[in-house]
C-alpha cells in the first residue's frame, strides 16, 4: 500500500494531476520502505507525524509538503528540497540537513511560502550549507545544532533555544 501511494503520488505530479492520486500518508510508519523513498519527487505530500525514523532521504523533493510533527529523527536529508514545507513540531533530532534547501517556495513576483519549524526539535543537526533563508525557526530547539555555512538571511529564531549550536552568528 505505501508503495503504491508513492507511485501515485509521483505519477499525479507528474501528469499535472491527470493522474495518480496525492499522497495521504499523515501518521503512516514508512520505515518499511527502506531506501525506496531516496531521491522520491513527493511534491505538496500529506506526511502529517509520519514515522520516518532513520531513512535515506537523500535528494527527495518535498517543496510544500506537510511534514508537520512528523518523525524524522537520524534521517539522512542531505540535499533535500524542502522548500516551503511545513515542519511546525517535526523531530529532526541528529538528521542531517547538509546542503538541504529549507528557504521559501516562490509563488509568484514577491511571493513565497515559507518554511515553518516553529516548535521543531532539531538537536544535534547537521545543517552545514542549508538554505534556511526566510524560515521560522521559532521556539525550535537548536542545542548542538551545526549551522555551519547555512544560509539564514531573514530567518527567524524568536524564543528558539540555541544553546550550544554552531555557526548562527550569520543570523544575527
């Protein structure tokens, strides 16, 4: 079943809609799927507090997709296109968001969804050279956080616990 949701959702985003169907796979355990989602095209998805423990996500496109308190701890995210998704409340703890782009998803002249992370647990992250332009990391906790070379011009950091994380001082 999560094959097959994944295989419709990529033909749906694919044809415009003309077929496949979106995927609905908010609250799903898709550890099962092992490494199948690496480099997936899941477009605007419905992963609402998925369990994505550990997985290989390497370069999946997620622009718009609802990540929201999803579980995305140890994942490896390294490339990923995240832009404009939604990730209030997500556990990212010790994923790795190397090179991951986390900046707005541009929705026409001057307009951009932004990524929100509000509330996120992002311990022990690794986010060297992400693109967090823009996002809202607010109330997110960054202890031990890696930023290192991440873009973060106009991102938002308001109540978010910092201590011991690397390489914000490009936010101040």
């Amino acid at each position: 079943q999560l094959i097959a949701a994944i295989d419709g959702h990529e033909a749906w985003r694919r044809t415009g809609g003309k077929e496949g169907a979106p995927a609905r796979l908010d609250g799903q355990d898709l550890r099962p799927l092992g490494t199948r989602l690496r480099g997936a095209k899941l477009t605007a998805a419905d992963l609402h507090g998925a369990c994505l423990v550990g997985l290989d996500l390497t370069g999946v496109e997620l622009q718009g997709a609802n990540l929201e308190r999803a579980d995305l701890r140890g994942a490896l995210l390294k490339g990923a296109d995240l832009r404009g998704a939604k990730l209030a409340g997500v556990n990212l703890t010790k994923a790795d968001l190397r090179a991951a782009q986390l900046a707005g998803l541009p929705l026409g002249p001057d307009r951009f969804a932004a990524v929100s992370l509000a509330g996120a647990s992002m311990r022990y992250v690794q986010a060297n050279g992400a693109d967090f332009t823009g996002a809202v990391l607010d109330g997110a906790d960054l202890r031990g956080a890696d930023f290192s070379g991440a873009l973060l011009k106009g991102a938002s950091f308001k109540d978010a616990n910092t201590g011991t994380a690397v390489g914000l001082d490009a936010a101040a």
